[in-house]
C-alpha cells in the first residue's frame, strides 16, 4: 500500500480541489480529510457514512470539590496555568500532564479522558473515505489525523494506495500527516506568501527526507511570481509537475460539490488530469 | 484593546485585513501594534516589510538525565502522559519534541536524577513599520509545538496599544490561544462552500470563547449570498465586504499593502463597526 499527501504551506492554495479531482481519477484509492480542523473533502465527495466513533486524545485533570482542601500544590505546580482561583480545571489550558493529580496530598484530582473528537469513515464509489469533526480548541489534532488515517488501515479491504488531504501550515497536524507517506504533492500559488510558505514547508519536507513534487495553481495570475517558484524549484532540485490556469470551472465545481475535473470544458481539470498521469506514474517508481 | 482576525479557512484573507487595518489606523495616528500569531506561515511581514529592532529566541524546557545517578526505575516513563521518555538498556531516552514541559519527570524521580534543560523551537521578532509596531512569531521547521511561542507573544500584548492578532487558520488550541480574551473578532470569509462551512466552524470557536464579533466577506461577489443567509439566520453581524477584484490580487501577488483611497473607506468602516461594538459592551456593563 502507498500514501500520497497533499499539502501547501499556505491555506487557500487549492489542496482539497486537487484533492477531490485525485480521489475522482485514481483506482483502488481510499481518501482521508486530515485538514481535521476545517475539512472540506466531505462537501465534495459523494458518500455515505458508516461509522462514527469518538475519539480520546489524551486527559485532563477534574478536581473532586469534596476532597479539594484548596491547599493550592496543584496551582503551584501546574506550568500551564489551568487550575483556575475556584479550584476547578481550565479546559482549554490544562494539557493533561498530571503534575497535579501527583503533588495533590488529598487524592482530590484524576484524569479524566478528553473528548478530541469524532474520526467517521464513510462509503465512497470504489472505497473509502475517513475525515474527523474536531472539539472545538481540542489539544491533540495530530493525533487525530493520526486516527484518521489509521482507521483506513484497519479495515480488511487495504487499499492499493491512500490519498491525503493535508493541512496549512507545518506543525503537529501537518506532520502527522506527511509521516509515513511515500510522495507529497505541494500547491502553491504565485503570490510572495505563497513561494514564503513554499520554502518553509519543502523544508519540512526535505527534513523528513521525502519526496515532493510541485505544483503552481492558477499560475497566470502572476506569471513572474510562478517563474520566481520554478527558479527555487529547479534550484533546490524538486520538481514543478504542473501549473493550472486560473478557470472559473473551479469555483463552480465546488457549488455543484464536484471534483472540477468531471467538467470536459475546464482548462484546469484538464491540466489537473495531466498531473495526476504523472504523480499516477511516480507512484509506481517509489 | 485586543482585536483578532481569524476564519477557519486558510487563504481567505485574514493577512489582508490584519495588516492593512493596522497600517491603517496607524497612519490615522492610533498607537497600534500588529501581532502575527502564525507561526507555522507568517506572511505579515511580507506586507507591511517593518525594520526588525529586536529577535528573541522562544525556548522550551526538556528533561536531561544525569546518567551517573540514573536507577533506571522507570517511573519517568511511566508517570508521563506524552511518552516523552522511555527506558532502554542504554538509559532513558527523551523525545524532545513530544515533551510539553510539564516538569513531572523531574517531580517524581526519587533520586533527583532529571534536571531540566532549555531547547530553542522557534523565536519572535519585533519591529517597526512607520509608527506600526510591528511584532511575528517563527517555528523552527520541524518543531511540532508553536503553543509556547504564542504564550510569549500573548506577553507582548499591551493595553496601550490597539493590538491587532493576525491567528493562525483552523480551529484548535492554537486559535483558541490567539484568540481568547478578545475585545472583538474579524471573522474573515469567502463567498464559497468551503468559505460557508469553515466560518460555522470559526463562529463555533468565538462563541465559545464569549468573544463579540462580526463577518468580513472577501473576494466578494455575486456568490455573497451564500454567506449572508447563514449570518441571517445566526443573527451575525456582516460588518465590509472586500470586493473580488483584479487590482487586490496583483497587489497581494506581490506582497504590497492596499493603499488607494477607496480602500481606506473599507478599513475605516471596519474599525467604525467595532468600536461602535466594544463601545455597546462598555455601555452595557456600566
């Protein structure tokens, strides 16, 4: 089995229309939406969900009022500030270290599971599909793009290869969903902040040793910029494996909820089915 | 007064109205502050190019191990919640970068073997554009945790200034530490499905976190009804909308502010709304 993930730096690029048109043309694939914080595949793949479980997380600590003689250790010890001036937990705050429960002499604390979220796996055509519906501020998002992409693996019927939605940016949630993978697709776009998050995330990438490959979305817009992405491209040896014309097709397959590829008229599913002949290709060589 | 700007999707806008507000008002004479909390893609910096004054380095506490008086117990390992720490038949390892920094390795080790350390994950930057103090946080690449630079950010947050956050996208624990104790937040969209279903996500947030707030519709176009009948039914308020147009994107392709007058009426109306707001809740409280 292989993993392909897709990824971008900066938000906004592109991943999920990229995404959704890979998940339409590639065979025996199943799909993970690991842009658990604001996941998007779901509204433009057709399926049907089976399974919804809830996921644990990690802890927090719960203090017991009755036993609590409010000698204030759990404060003095707790480094994230979460044990509030009433002696009860700051959610948000408390990172479920246990520090408290441990200098506690009243056996007044204990950790309790913390609700992270739920990962569900739906039915799409030719597979499956697995996303995640996060709590609100939920410490551990990367453990749950972990589960997402597990919960896929679990299954009895492995797929030949697995299509990643990644998030923006190059913390937690972005490495927990490029580890392990075989390939990453990086799209950019041709504005100064897109190359900026380029650079950061192909280190990120290089940093895990993995192999990336390139693409510049809606790359007449700014025909220097996208010239400015091939040059660091060609420089720092990752290849540019396609660039996309800006198309309106694109924002109207999102308000018909379709990969924008299944549009025979858009210039960029054409291009989009272009790439994917080669990413399909590289996949094999890997 | 603290305002942030946030939105749930990536690549909406949020750099845009976050630095050009700022330039803004501090070109009207406000003291104002702009503070990038980022760190995974910090872009702010590209827009409003301040001259960096001072750089700090953010640092992290890690167990070290003084392996002469080492019993290899195990209790380090077993006590912590993360599994920073295991115990091998060459010593107790650390994995730094899933260490949060709690300190109970070192609380309970019964022969006072662990001592902490700092480790650098990132740092901050403050400078000045102008009168626009002008301040950004940067992870290192590969760290996992940007947590502990948002905390010393949140430091650099003063009441004589109008501090302007530009927050991370997304909906977790990062969002909630730029975002929480607020005196009002830019939920900043885009007339889209994916633009519709990520700002549900970012109300969710906000409400939450009992912060008063209105909508920004960027790339504004025939689509904005799409965003206006959810903020209807929600009773939300749709304080500017920034339209779709040409000269925007060339701008922002090449990392340059908006400065033509008409813009000028869109961020004055922004900050009208606002204190028209923060000035409602001051009145309200009274």
């Amino acid at each position: 089995m292989k993993q392909i993930v897709v990824i971008s730096g900066k938000g906004g690029t592109g991943k999920t229309t990229l995404t959704s048109s890979f998940a339409y043309l590639a065979k025996n694939r199943d799909i993970a939406d690991c842009d658990v914080e604001a996941p998007n595949l779901n509204l433009i793949l057709d399926n049907t969900p089976m399974k919804r479980e809830l996921y644990i997380g990690g802890k927090i600590a719960y203090i017991d009022k009755e036993k609590c003689i409010e000698c204030g250790k759990c404060k003095s010890v707790c480094r994230f500030d979460a044990v509030k001036d009433n002696f009860q937990i700051n959610d948000i705050k408390c990172e479920g270290c246990g520090a408290c429960v441990e200098v506690c002499p009243n056996e007044a604390i204990k950790l309790i599971d913390d609700e992270t979220g739920d990962v569900i796996i739906s039915s799409i055509e030719g597979g499956k599909f697995s996303y995640a519906q996060l709590r609100i501020g939920a410490d551990g998002a990367g453990k749950v793009v972990t589960k997402v992409r597990q919960s896929l693996m679990e299954d009895e019927n492995k797929p030949e290869l697995i299509i990643i939605d990644g998030s923006p940016g190059i913390g937690c949630v972005v490495i927990s969903s490029l580890t392990g993978c075989n390939m990453a697709v990086v799209v950019t776009e041709p504005t100064q902040s897109g190359l900026e998050d380029l650079m950061r995330v192909l280190n990120l990438v290089d940093y895990f040793r993995m192999k990336a490959y390139v693409v510049v979305n809606k790359f007449d817009i700014n025909l220097e910029k996208t010239k400015e992405i091939e040059d660091f491209c060609s420089k720092n040896n990752f290849e540019v494996v396609g660039k996309i014309p800006f198309d309106p097709y694109v924002n109207k397959a999102i308000k018909e909820s379709k990969p924008v590829v299944q549009f025979d008229e858009s210039i960029a599913g054409r291009e989009i089915k272009r790439i994917w002949n080669i990413i399909n290709e590289k996949i094999k060589e890997v | 007064m603290k305002i942030s700007v946030l939105s749930g999707k990536g690549g909406t806008g949020k750099t845009t109205v976050a630095t050009n507000l700022s330039y803004y008002l501090s070109k009207k004479g406000e003291k104002v502050q702009y503070l990038d909390f980022d760190v995974e893609e910090p872009n702010g910096f590209i827009f409003l190019k301040p001259k960096i004054e001072n750089t700090f380095e953010v640092k992290v506490k890690v167990p070290q191990i003084d392996e002469s008086s080492c019993t290899q117990c195990g209790l380090c390992a077993k006590k912590c919640n993360f599994n920073a720490l295991s115990v091998t038949k060459n010593g107790v390892l650390v994995f730094e970068k899933i260490c949060h920094s709690c300190g109970l390795c070192s609380l309970v080790c019964p022969v006072n073997a662990i001592t902490e350390v700092e480790r650098e994950i990132g740092k901050i930057e403050i400078g000045y554009t102008d009168n626009l103090k002008v301040v950004r946080g940067v992870l290192n690449i590969g760290e996992p945790m940007g947590i502990p630079i948002l905390k010393d950010l949140k430091k650099l947050i003063t009441p004589d200034y109008i501090n302007i956050i530009d927050s991370p996208p997304g909906s977790s624990c990062s969002v909630v530490h730029s975002v929480e104790g607020s005196d009002y937040g830019i939920l900043v969209t885009e007339p889209t499905k994916f633009g519709l279903h990520d700002l549900e996500i970012a109300v969710n947030v906000i409400r939450q976190l009992g912060v008063p707030f209105g909508v920004v519709i960027n790339k504004s176009d025939e689509n904005d009804y799409i965003i206006e009948e959810f903020c209807k039914k929600q009773g939300i308020d749709i304080i500017e909308r920034i339209p779709f147009d040409r000269s925007i994107a060339q701008k922002y392709s090449k990392g340059e502010l908006l400065d033509d007058k008409i813009f000028m009426e869109v961020f004055e109306n922004i900050f009208s709304k606002i204190m028209e707001v923060s000035n409602n809740e001051a009145d309200s409280c009274n």
